[in-house]
C-alpha cells in the first residue's frame, strides 16, 4: 500500500480540488434564430453569451423561410454587404471576456473579398465557396474575431451557426501554483492549538 506524507496529501488534495472546480469547456452556439429578419442593422446582437457587435458599416439578418438567398433549413442567417455603408465588419466575442477557440463557422454565400481575422493575428480567406469551416488555425484561444465583407451585393456573403468553445484561462494555473507554495510553506511551521 502506498503512504503519503503531509506534504503529497496536501499536493494530492489541491490537485483534485482544482480538477474538480476546472469543469468542463462550455460549448456555445450562436445560430441567430432569436433574431429577426432586419436590414443596415447596427446594434450589438447577444445570444447564449456570445456577441456580435459592429466594427463598420452594418449587418443585415435575413429569414431564409422567406427570401430566397439561402436555404430555408437555415432560419435566421446573418448578411454581410458593402450597399450604401462601404466594407461591413463585425466582430464576434464572448460577453464576459472569456477566451475561445472557433470550432466551427457555417458559410452560405461567399466572395474572394470576404475574410476573418482573430485577436491572435491569424487571418481566413474564404473565397468563393461556402461550406462549414471548421478547426482553423490560429482561431483557437481567442478573446474575439472579425468577420469582413467588401461584396456589393445584397446576401452577397452570409453566415450562419457559429459553434465556440471556452478554453480556460492561464490564470487558473497560476492559482494553482500560488496555492500548492502557500500549503508547502504552511506544512513546514508547526501549529500548536
């Protein structure tokens, strides 16, 4: 049978305290079916704690039941054109700050003049084929990222079901390691009661 001493107990005990309180990654989607169908839309819109906010121009949210442009098995999909405002960017992030990785990104309509870019530099071109995107580098471990479209037309570049994921911040092992020398210089002092 295996001892432990004072000190591996208490390592041991941290350990699965801070397993134990890490939880598991929140995944998130963000699949716009809380909006409505709008145009030149500039206002933040929130959904499951994610955000889209506007960085230039506007947004439009078509309802794919009722034009057209997209298939209808999509609902509420976002559109992003360059009619009457210029270049439309958005900018996509969690509402408390948390850091993600972009797991996936559903594109219906696409043009070469239409890209992504995250907070860690990494940029994405789309380019004339839609598709769902997933795992792509660069987009993991972000505090946001921008989606931009120069497309002159209307539904011109749309998206849709953005699935995230949380990743945990580098702060919780500092915690960690802060806690495990504060327990070892305490398990050296003798406490009398």
């Amino acid at each position: 049978m295996l001892r432990l001493n004072g000190l591996a107990r208490r390592l041991v005990a941290i350990f699965s305290l801070a397993a134990g309180l890490s939880g598991e990654a929140s995944a998130r989607i963000m699949d716009f079916e809380s909006g409505s169908m709008g145009g030149f839309l500039t206002a933040p819109f929130q959904q499951n704690g994610i955000q889209l906010s506007l960085v230039g121009g506007h947004y439009d949210l078509w309802n794919c039941t009722v034009v057209m442009i997209c298939p209808s098995a999509n609902g509420i999909v976002v559109g992003l054109d360059s009619v009457n405002t210029g270049p439309s960017t958005v900018r996509i992030f969690f509402i408390d700050g948390s850091l993600f990785n972009l797991d996936s990104i559903q594109i219906l309509g696409s043009s070469p003049i239409s890209f992504m870019q995250a907070s860690s530099g990494s940029t994405y071109n789309f380019g004339s084929t839609g598709g769902t995107f997933t795992g792509l580098p660069g987009f993991q471990g972000i505090r946001f990222f921008d989606i931009s479209s120069n497309v002159d037309i209307a539904g011109g570049f749309m998206f849709d079901n953005i699935a995230v994921t949380e990743t945990p911040e580098p702060r919780t092992s500092v915690l960690l390691f802060l806690s495990i020398v504060v327990l070892s210089l305490l398990g050296k002092r003798q406490w009398a009661l």
